[in-house]
C-alpha cells in the first residue's frame, strides 16, 4: 500500500526539517519513504489533499489503563482513598477478560479518532487489549501489572502474550511493576532482573502523591525515587509515570539513568496529586513524554487535551508565561514519547520512520487564523480535527 | 417558531428539577415553555428526537474580546510585558472597524458551534460585533471599554449603540472600565456614576496579575479590590473578571457587594497569572462565572475545555479531589454566568426561561459509558460533541 499526502503543512517535529508549508510525505509499506517540497515520482494507491491541513507524527500516549474507559466517570471529585477502596478496587475485582476486550476496544475507538496512534498500556488481561489492538490497527506496548502476589503468574502472561503477539508489527511490551507501595523490595528487584534478562523497558508508577512519598521516608528513610533505584529498576530503560513529589535529588537519579518520565497532567490534577516539576525535569535534559492516564482519573484519552493542559499548567503554576512552549509540548506527545517507549525509529516525519501519522483539519473557525501551525495545533485544535489516522502505513480511521 | 426536543437526557441546572431522563423540552418562540417527563400536547414546527442525546442551557462566555480571535497564536510562550507592549498592543492599534467585525464573526461561529450562546465583551468599535451578533443570531452583552482618554467618545458609542440595538432582543450591555492600570481614579468614579444612573452592570478587569495588585499597593496604599470600591464601582452589580490576587479581605468585599467573578482559569494559566482563589470564593458563597477571555491568551472560545479546566484546577493547586466538582463548574457556565450578566431568566432549562438552549451528542466513544451526565458532559464531553445550538428559540448552529 502506498499513500502520497500532498499540498499539506507538514510538521515533521524533526530539528532539522521543522514545518515544510505545501510539502509532501509519500509512504510505502509501514515506512515513510520521503518527506519534502516537491510531489515524489511513482505510483499511488491513494493521494490526499492536504489543502488547509496539517500532517503531524501520531500522538503517543505513553502511559494509561486502556480498558479503565469502563470507570469512566464512575466516581469523580472523591477523595483518593474513598475513590480507591471504595469504587475502582471493588470494581475492577469483578471484571473479566471480555470486560477489559470492551473496555479497551472503547479505548482504541476513542484514541483513533483523537490522533493516537499508539499507547503504552498497564493493566490486567492485557492479552485482550492486545487482540483489540490488532484488530483495530493501533500500536501498543503492553504490560500486564505485576503486583504483590502476581509475578510468576503475570511472567507467564507475558510470555504468552510473547508468543501470541509475535508475528504483529504492532505489539511490543515492558515490564511492569505496579508501584513501590503495591509491590515489595524483593519483588521489585526480580522485576529489575527479568526485564533485564529479557531486555525490556520497566514500566511504572512513580512519586504520584505525597501519601506515597511520605509513607516511603518513613518505612525506608528514602524517597520513591531513590527507593526505586536502589533495587535496580533504572539499570533498564525506564518509563516512570507521574514523577509529582520529586527531590531535586530525585531528579538527578531520573537524569543519572536516562528515565523518561510519562507526565499526566490532567490525571494529576483532577486526582489533586499536585503539579509535576517537568521544567526542571526539561532543564536538566530529562525525556517528558506524556500520557492520559485512566480514563478513570480524566476522564478522557485526548492527547490534545492533554498537550495544551502539559503547555499550560506550568506557565500558571511557576508564574512563568515561557514555561513549556507549544513546541516542548508536541515534543513530549510525539518524539518524547517515541523515545521512552524504545522507539528510534517514531515520533518524526522523517525518511525510514514507521508512517504512524495523523492529518488535522485546520479548516474550522476555531483555527482561524494561523501565523504558527504549532501554536494552532497545541493551543487551538480539538481531537475532533483529527480527518485522518494512519498506524504502521493503513490509514486506520477517517473522520 | 415551536420546537420540541423530546426522549432527551434533559440537565436542567435547575436545583428543584434536577436532570431529567428521557425528558420533553418545547419552546415556543423565544421562550421554553415546557420541561418534563410527558410529551406536551400541540403542533411543533420542528421535532427533535433525542435519543442518546443531552439538552443543556446554553453556554455562557462570561468574559470575552471577541475580535482577538485575529490575534490568535499571533505570539505566544512570551512574557506578559513583551507580548502586551511588542505585539497585542501594536497590532491592536491596527485594527480598523472592519476587522473588529470579521474577528467578532470569527469568534461567534467558534462559540455557537460549541454550544456559547451567550457571551460578554470587552473591547472597541463594539457596534461591529453587535452587528455580527445579531447577524449570526447568538446573545450578547457588550461595552465599548474605557480606558484614560476615552471616556466622553466611549459615552457617545455606548449611546449610539444603545440606540441601534435598541430592537434587538439579543444585545444587552455592561459598561466597562477597563481596568485600575488603565483608567485613573476619577475615571473609575465617573463609570460608576454612569453606570448607576443608566441601570447598567459595570463589567471590568481586577486583580489580575501579581504586578496590578503590588503596584495599586505601592501607588494607592490599597489593594486593586479596595480601590475599585473606593471609586464606587461595586454600587452597580459588577462582573470583575480574573480576580486571580485576592486578600481575604478582598474577597469579603465582593461578597459585601454582590460582585460577580469571571473566572478565566486557561487565560489566567496562558499568561502566568496564577490561580484565582475559586473555591474560597465558592466557599463564601460569591457569584463565580466562567470565561475565555481573548483567543489570543487562551487561545480558544471554548466553554467545554474551560468548564474541564475550573474544574480540574482547583483539585490540582489546593491538593483537594472535591474542590470544584462537576456540576458547580457547569453552573458556572451557566447559571451563574447569567446572573453575573444580569439575566434573571436565562441559565436554566426551566418554564418561561429564554430558549438558548444546546444539544450534545452523547453517542461517541470518548462518552462511553455513562454513568452521571453531569461528569460526562464536565469530565468527558467536547465543543465538537454539540449537535444544535439554539439561542433565543432559534436554531442557529446544526452540526
């Protein structure tokens, strides 16, 4: 199969072709084979175009819970551990495999339809998000979460899913430890092992709440963070979600072992566990990727939701109307993310990488006018701009 | 013109009626004359069917400039200094009648289409967007600010106004200072003897920034709040947009006074302002309405994304999951923000109350499930969900 996207505002996110006006992006296969000004030679089997339109790389969800879709907006403005103990725990108790197969296939409707194009999943039965995923052509890093008393069974899931999974281009997994208050030191040091020895990402929750920090200096006279790399954790390559409560000390184990960081903004906010340092994280070099969390805690997917909430936060919480540009902030919703979920080969518009890419609308009054297609595409545009989805070179949903 | 939406979730923001299931709405001219569980008796022009469906009031946009839609992305990601001096301001001086029409219809397109039906302006050559509002047919409240010099040519234009719009039922109007920084002390008191002697609400910038309030205490002994009382502002009903830097003895003086707040809370995060003390506000019982602000400082109109920010903020700053939950923050899109505009029949869906009303499309994926409407529709749902936008019993936006 090849497309050709023609006439289009293609913003490549890539250093050194930044936005090309009128340009031009051809894929073959699952690979974009040119990126430039003028229409490529060759054959076509479907050309769109991209008059008042722009092409970004697919939006990169690096951190949610696919089939919580089915909490949504079950139990909202509660307090942390009244919502917990008292609504998502009894309720994920009861879910089955199909439960999570419809609650991810939700998921995967509403994400294709908003420009992701790829998530990065922790959760339970993750065997059915990977068959949604696959039928619905999206790509995913799968991990089932390993907790207090799961690790032999949820090492065998995934040796299973392993099998199962390996003839598919999309599928690809990490290893994850839920958090260090769901998981024991032991236990966290086998999950180290193992990715280790199985050359995966670890995946998992970090310094969310002050609950979580507080308690870990107490029982450990440490902090998450420090807890977390004193059993091995960041010796793989390491996608920390959350990262709120954070030393300065903190930050500099996190740059020590190149963690990417996965940033929740809105998760944080609607769950009150305040406001992640991302720019210091970004000062220091650290990779910020970002992610929706549950739709539980949301209570939406929307990866442009969640890029213009990332650019803003900052600027009202540090008084500093600089803080993350719009720029930062597509960065974390594409190449960062790319980056943190192992990828060297996504997350730009750029000659070899995989054709993960989305077309946006930008004939709509609420883009009017536009003097910088960025700006336009973090601060102004809605996932409902979204005309086209393409995951691995098919285009997956047309608006 | 008689209309009946029927088989509709039907939220009333009413407290005595509450929402509504499979509820019945007729209007009958620009009036709702119906709301209930039964189908009410007679011939409609026009039948609604509103299955999987949400009937709202219309949205109210307590504090916009219309016409910086033209300045949308025009320059972002700057210091509040260098922006205002480098870019808005000579740009704005600029701006010619004709563009402030274009940007209004801009604007007015982008609200109606997200279910705004309602909104309150700011700015010059305002005669245009009245223009614009009454073509496009949504509901405004409109000033023709003052600022140092103006006051005897803004007089004029609110007169000339007053008489052109005078057999329209869609424009009312606030009289506007535009802010303590602008307008000199026996400016001020001049608008509130205008204001009072003309029975219009005063609608005006306060407390803003950091520096607003530290310079009014250096220059004047007194913070922006008590100032503006000094001058005799808060005898008219007032709508006292941002009121981000607040004493608490600021805060009683709008309780004192009956004050309406518009609160801009993704303006406010935009430019570093802060966050406005909201739930203190709500605590005491203050009047808090919602606006956009300027598309150039948000850089959207849309009401959706703003109620999901009000919502979420004051969780995420004060570290308190049941700050702000999901119906206030729709109240204040509503309810609220009609009474801060003056309206005592506007905001509810509610027998004898004006007919601007908005039909959300519930059936999507990133609306599924739905266990509260009210979450669904402050959490969940999109400008881009709005199906029919009707102001003053017309429809004036299909998707």
């Amino acid at each position: 199969m090849k497309t050709l996207f023609e006439n289009i505002t293609v913003i490549t996110m890539d250093n050194d072709a930044g936005v090309i006006k009128n340009g031009c992006a051809a894929v073959d296969g699952n690979k974009i084979k040119y990126v430039g000004t003028t229409k490529p030679e060759g054959e076509f089997d479907r050309v769109i175009n991209g008059e008042n339109k722009a092409l970004i790389p697919g939006l990169i969800n690096a951190h949610t819970h696919t089939a919580m879709t089915l909490l949504r907006g079950y139990a909202d403005d509660m307090n942390l551990q009244d919502w917990l103990y008292n609504k998502i725990f009894p309720f994920e108790d009861k879910m089955t495999p199909e439960d999570v197969r419809r609650g991810s296939e939700i998921a995967i409707d509403e994400m294709l339809a908003g420009g992701t194009t790829c998530f990065s999943d922790m959760y339970f039965f993750q065997a059915e998000t990977g068959r949604a995923a696959i039928q619905k052509g999206i790509r995913a890093v799968l991990s089932d979460c390993v907790n207090f008393d799961g690790y032999e069974r949820k090492v065998k899931l995934m040796e299973e899913m392993a099998e199962e999974f390996s003839g598919s281009d999309l599928i690809t997994f990490t290893f994850s430890p839920h958090a260090i208050y769901t998981c024991s030191f032991e236990l966290l040091e086998k999950c180290a092992a193992y990715a280790k020895e199985h050359n995966m990402p670890i995946h998992t929750h970090l310094a969310e709440t002050r609950t979580e920090f507080s308690d870990c200096e107490i029982e450990h006279n440490m902090t998450p963070t420090a807890y977390m790399e004193s059993a091995g954790l960041f010796e793989n390559p390491t996608i920390a979600a959350h990262c709120v409560v954070m030393t300065d000390s903190d930050l500099e184990i996190l740059k020590k072992h190149n963690v990417s960081v996965a940033h929740n903004p809105i998760s944080n906010l609607k769950l009150a566990s305040g406001i992640a340092p991302v720019p210091k994280m970004l000062d220091m070099g650290i990779n910020v990727a970002l992610g929706t969390d549950g739709a539980s805690s949301n209570n939406s997917l929307d990866m442009f939701e969640e890029i213009k909430a990332a650019a803003l936060i900052h600027k009202g919480a540090g008084l500093d109307p600089t803080a993350v540009p719009a720029e930062t902030a597509l960065k974390m919703a594409t190449i960062n993310g790319a980056k943190a979920l192992g990828f060297d080969n996504l997350g730009m518009i750029k000659e070899g990488y995989l054709a993960d890419l989305v077309v946006v609308d930008l004939d709509t009054p609420h883009l009017r006018p536009i003097y910088d297609p960025i700006s336009s595409l973090v601060y102004s545009a809605k996932c409902g701009d979204v005309e086209y989805t393409m995951v691995n070179g098919n285009i997956v949903y047309e608006r």
